[in-house]
C-alpha cells in the first residue's frame, strides 16, 4: 500500500529526529535544522513534471496576493517546476514546518500557516499541502493539547489530531477561536488574503510513538489540508 505523503513525512522526519537524538545530536535540533530532512523526504518523491525539484523558502504567488514590494511572503518548503518566467504557483508539494518549543510556535502563528496552506489549496487544487510539527515529546504534547489542536467545551472545535478528517470551522461565539484566530485572521485580510469560512484537514502521525518507558525524545506529525470552502469568512467581527 502506498504511504500517503503527510505520514511518510512525519514518519521520515520522526526516524530522523530520533537517529540523531541517538548519535548525541540532540542539542542541534531546531526548526533550522529540519531543512535537510523534509528536503531529502520530499526530493524522493516521483515528478509529476519534468524539470520539477524541491525548493526552500518558496516565495509562491498566492501567499502574495497584492504583489507587494520588497521581500515576498515565502512558503517553507515546494517541490515545484520553478524558473525564470514561469509563474510561482502549481506546486505538486507545499510544506509549512513548526518546531515545537520554539518561539515561533505560537497557537496562532501555527492557525497562520494552516491559512496560508488553505488559500494554496483553494487557489490550486491539485496541490498537496502539508504541515508538518516536529520537536521534543515534552514540547510536542505541549502544543497538541492547546490550540488551534484542542478547543475548549464539550466538542472539540480545534484542529484535531486523531488521523480523522475534520472540518475547522471558526466560531466567532468561542472565546478560544478568537484568542486564537483574530490576529491571524486581521494580519492576513489585511495583506490581501481572503479567509475561507472552513477547511477540512487530516492528520497523519505521531512517529515515533512514545513507549512505555517513556524512551522516545522526539517526534513528529503531519497534517494535509484536504479541502477549503469557496465561501469566504466575514472576519469584521473578529
């Protein structure tokens, strides 16, 4: 059976993390430092087009909607046909990475880059989009017990991270969607972006799983944006 392409990334990249915990690496692990794992993982996959290759900091067009001056808003990672005169968009694979722990691994910097994966999904279909959450046990438990993961009451109304498709669906009435969404939501309406009123996405991970010994340092999980609503939020009242 083939591996689907966010659990071939979360199991790669957990394998990695924990290979280099084990040969005393740990202390080099970082955001930074996955570049050459999610790279090597996404340069194995097979080309859809000639000429297509892996590329980090992608500055793709839909994550620039007004074509601002100076630098351009980029994509962490896209395997992508990608040259002179030829547009920014159309990527086979679109990447955005957290590492947990950092403080860049914010629950809304986090909503931001589920965004951003949303308005690449809604804008070119047929593009795989991915993000990707790697770090510490301790960190990474951390995270996937707060949002946008886990959203108080009696449902869940967060992300999620069961391996079951759900359907994110901001609720202006739930005080943890405007703590957390507001000022994702204002940034990027402002930047010309437009905010889809939901999208559904799925999960694929956690790798390693931890042990009963509790003997697993790092992990990893990956999340594919499945489908994004052609409606569009009314975000004034956030």
């Amino acid at each position: 059976m083939q591996m689907h392409i966010a659990r071939r990334l979360s199991e790669a990249v957990g394998s990695w993390l924990h290979m280099e915990f084990c040969c005393y690496r740990a202390g080099l692990l970082s955001e930074s430092s996955l570049k050459a794992a999610v790279g090597h993982v996404l340069s194995s996959f097979p080309i859809l087009v000639k000429g297509e290759r892996v590329h980090a900091d992608f500055a793709h067009e839909l994550l620039n909607p007004n074509g601002q001056l100076g630098r351009k808003k980029e994509l962490d990672f896209a395997l992508v046909l990608a040259g002179d005169g030829l547009r920014k968009r159309k990527a086979q694979i679109a990447v955005e990475t957290k590492w947990a722990g950092s403080s860049h691994c914010t629950p809304s910097k986090i909503f931001r880059d589920f965004l951003r994966l949303s308005e690449i999904k809604r804008g070119d279909p047929e593009t795989v989009c991915i993000f990707l959450l790697a770090g510490s046990h301790r960190d990474m438990c951390k995270v996937l017990r707060a949002m946008p993961f886990v959203a108080g009451g009696k449902v869940n109304t967060g992300i999620g991270s069961s391996g079951k498709e759900k359907r994110l669906r901001p609720n202006r009435d739930n005080k943890d969607h405007v703590k957390c969404f507001s000022a994702p939501f204002k940034s990027l309406s402002f930047a010309g972006f437009t905010i889809p009123e939901s999208f559904v996405c799925q999960s694929h991970g956690l790798h390693p799983l931890q042990t009963a010994g509790g003997t697993v340092d790092f992990q990893a999980i990956a999340w594919e944006i499945k489908s994004v609503s052609s409606e569009n939020l009314n975000i004034t009242a956030w």
